[in-house]
C-alpha cells in the first residue's frame, strides 16, 4: 500500500489517538497542552476543534513525562511512574 502525505493544522504532536476517522491530537505547535480535534479527508486534516487539556482539577497541564496514543485514549503520565491520565477521544 502506498504512503501519502497528509497536510495538517498542527505540527509535531507528541501524541495522537484515532477513532472513526477522527484525529486527536496532543501538544501540536505552540503548546503542550494544545489538543486538535481533526477530520481525516481528501488527504488533509480538517480542524474542527481546538482546546487546551487541564489536570482534572482543573489545574493547567503544562508537561508530562510520556504520552501513549493508543487506538482511541491517549495516555499521559504524570509526575510520578505511577500516576497516569487517561484522555478518552
């Protein structure tokens, strides 16, 4: 199968997770808590949403040590090995 190129409104995104033809991206462009929600078409990534993911307390999130994309969650470890956020798409 051939690869193509896909243009996008975000760029080097440290975590992806994908469901129904739907993208989300994580801390794409200007910030680590950036999320694009994006529609896959025609070779290109439409935005429809774009939002900032906070801690569940409402603090803002401004970096986590890894981030998994896993089919539809992505995954987001915290300060510790043993604290992880789940972020369901």
């Amino acid at each position: 199968m051939p690869l193509h190129p896909w243009t996008a409104p975000a760029t080097r995104p440290r975590g992806i997770a994908v469901h129904d033809g739907e993208l989300t991206l994580l801390g794409a462009g200007r910030g680590p808590d950036l999320l694009h929600r994006c529609r896959a078409s025609d070779g290109t990534l439409r935005l429809l949403e774009e939002a900032r993911l906070t801690l569940p307390d409402g603090t803002p999130l401004t970096r986590c040590a890894d981030v998994v994309g896993r089919g539809r969650r992505l995954y987001l470890r915290g300060r510790s090995v043993r604290q992880w956020y789940v972020l369901e798409t």
